[in-house]
C-alpha cells in the first residue's frame, strides 16, 4: 500500500526500515540456487555466514543459517560449491540489509547438474543454436587471432607457442579471464564480445585446460552460449582435454580436443604450405611440360604432311590435268566451230541457190506493178499498163500489148 508521505511530511528512516521488513515478513520460504563465494565459519558461533551468488549475474546475496543446519553440509559445502538453500527472506531493520536465514541446505550433485546441463542442451538445441547450417567456416589465413584464457595458464601457452610455431607472422589479442569460479561467466562473456567488436580479429579461441565437471561448468553457461551464438567472428572452443564437453563446444563454429590441437587448426602450418606449394608449383611445371610436348607432337604431326611440305604440290598435280582439260576443251571448242562453219557454209549456198537473184542470173525477169506486187496471172494486167521488169543486173518498165 502507497504511503502518503511529502516534504513536509516525511517518514524517519527507522520507520521505513520497519515497514519494508513488515512486508518481507509476509514473504514466505523459497528454495533458492546459488554458487558459495564467501563462507565465515568463526569458531565458537552459533550462525555461519555465506554468500550466495548467481553465476550467471553479477548478483549475490547473504545467507545466515544456524551452526547445526551448516555441520550437516560441511563435509561436502566449501566456497566455490554449488548449492541448494531453503530460506526465508528477512530484513535486519538496524542496518537495512536483506538475507536469507537458511533452514536447509542441500550440495548440488554432479548427477543433477549433469542431468540439467543435459536438458539446457535439448532446450538451445531446439533452438537451432547448435544447427551445423550456422556454423561460419573459419579463414584460411587469420590475421588477428583473439584468445580467451586464464592468465598465465597452460592454455594460453600452448595456443600461442604451437600456433607462432606453425606460422610466425601470426598476431593474438589476448583477453586475460577467471576461466572458473563464480566470475568465470561474466569475464568470459564480455572477452568474447570485446574481441567480436573488433574488426580485426578473424577468429576467435576461448581455451581452458582440463579439470572436473564443476571447474568447467562456465563453459555450460546459457548466457555464455547465447553469447557465443550471436557473434558474428568465428568461434573455436578449446575447453579442457577430448572426452570434455561444454555446451560451449556445441554451439562454437569448431571444437578442438585441446589448446593444441585449436593452434593447429586455427592457422596453417609454415612448412606443409611451403611443401604444398612446391607440389603444386612441380604438377603445374608436369602439366604445362606435358601440354607443351603434346602441342609440339601435333605441330610436327601437321608439318609431316605432304601438303605442307610442299604446299605447291598439289597445284602442280593439277596443273597437268588443267591443261589437259583446257586442250581438249580447246579441241572440242574447234570441232563444234568447224561444224557449224560447215554447216554455215552449206546452209548460205542452199541459201544462194534458192534466192531470187539467182533465179534472176539465169535469165528470168519478175514483173511487178506499180506497187511492188509482183505479177503472177495473166489477168492481174490490163491492156496498156506499165509494168516494171526486174532482171539480173537492174530493171526497165515494159508495156503491155493488148
């Protein structure tokens, strides 16, 4: 219920605290997970003193549970453990501070653990986090190579000594993280988003040697895995030896066995590129050889021709049957003119044999009117008219007798 306070009418501090521990009062029991970062066990006192935290958040809590309820634990509960806790709220009015006054705590074992892990990887993966089509190819040839490990740690040394083994000219930007623990998580997840931010990096390699299921239960963190799954640089997991793996290992573009073994395949190695590329540079050399050769065969094949070793060769085989040809067609040409000569000239004297001239050279005349007709019956004339003769050698006008 709102209060009706103002500046002039303001509630004492003490009167606050009191009425917001009346309503965490009303708050009932919880059962609660967390991870143990603090744990003050002080000799002869009645209370114990935990911190809980959330792994996955920057977010902790106190917890105070009775002597007796923490001895029932404190054989398998340390700092760094996961657990369990049913607790109610309470709020300490003095100081104004919030904890958990626990009457129960369980250890989280590694059959639980595993077994939510196991459901967590069902829940991504029917979200396709894990679906092979999403995974990006990593570059032949990385520039900038981005590395999240612990400080100083055995991993960092193996990536980076194997990998400036097989390529000197290699370059790292190293995020330096707590690889486990309770601020595993959130280091982790902001060198992955560091690195992703920055251009230049071409892949990036987040490498942890081994170690138990509860060391490497970071690596199985949602909000790391979402992390991972939305970057858009290549990510290889390198998390512990080969029968490890974190879901981190799932929803990474590679996984690699080790730290070694994400050198090895993160850049390419110096000496096998020299060698492929002096096989290549010997198979390139046997192909061109090989085409050469085969050309030079064919070349010689052509110029062995007869055509082509004496391109006028066959002109000159057909210079022989051209000129025969020409003569005969020549011959031929010859014997149809004298035919048709001596055609001609039978024809012209046929001709001249039956013209009327000739006719006329042996003595006859043709009489003609006076209009050219020529007289063929006695009676086309009449008494008295004048005829024209024509005769061999010219013509004369001739009267007709009654």
């Amino acid at each position: 219920m709102a209060l009706n306070t103002s500046a002039e009418a303001p509630l004492p501090v003490g009167e606050v605290s009191r009425l917001i521990g009346g309503w965490i009062e009303r708050l009932g029991a919880v059962w609660v997970e967390g991870q143990i970062t603090q744990l003050s066990r002080r000799p002869g006192a009645g209370v114990v003193f935990l911190t809980l935290r959330d792994p996955s958040h920057d977010i902790s809590i106190s917890v105070t549970c009775y002597r007796q309820v923490f001895d029932a634990v404190a054989d398998v509960v340390s700092e760094g453990a996961r657990v369990v806790v049913h607790a109610k709220p309470e709020w300490y009015a003095p100081r104004g501070q919030l904890s958990l006054r626990a009457a129960e705590i369980r250890p989280v074992g590694i059959g639980e653990l595993l077994a939510r892990l196991e459901q967590l990887k069902k829940s991504l993966a029917a979200e396709g986090l894990f679906a092979p089509e999403r995974k990006k190819a990593l570059p032949f040839l990385p520039q900038l190579v981005g590395l999240v490990c612990g400080r100083a740690s055995a991993a960092e040394r193996d990536v980076l000594e194997n990998a400036r083994h097989r390529w000197p000219a290699v370059r790292f930007e190293v995020r330096n993280v707590a690889v486990q623990g309770v601020h595993a998580v959130p280091q982790v997840v902001q060198a992955v988003k560091e690195l992703d931010e920055l251009g230049e990096v071409d892949v990036i390699v987040v490498a942890r040697g081994g170690g138990s299921v509860e060391d490497l239960l970071p690596f199985s963190d949602e909000q790391l895995v979402r992390a991972v799954a939305g970057c858009r640089t290549p990510v290889v997991s390198a998390i512990g030896h080969e029968p490890d793996n974190p879901l981190l290992d799932y929803v990474a573009d590679l996984r690699a066995s080790t730290p070694t073994d994400a050198a090895k395949k993160v850049v390419p190695d110096v000496g096998e590129e020299y060698e492929r590329v002096r096989l290549l540079r010997d198979r390139a050399r046997r192909c061109v050889g090989a085409l050469v050769e085969r050309e030079e065969r064919g070349l010689a094949h052509a110029l062995a021709r007869p055509s082509m070793e004496d391109p006028h060769r066959m002109v000159d085989e057909r210079a022989d049957h051209v000129a025969a040809l020409t003569d005969r067609s020549r011959r031929t040409l010859r014997h149809l003119l004298d035919r048709a000569d001596s055609e001609l000239t039978h024809t012209h004297a046929r001709v001249v044999a039956l013209s009327p001239a000739a006719t006329l050279k042996r003595g006859y005349a043709v009489l003609q009117k006076e209009d050219g007709h020529a007289v063929r019956d006695p009676a086309e004339v009449t008494a008295e008219e004048t005829l024209r003769a024509r005769v061999s050698e010219g013509e004369f006008s001739v009267r007709v007798d009654a």
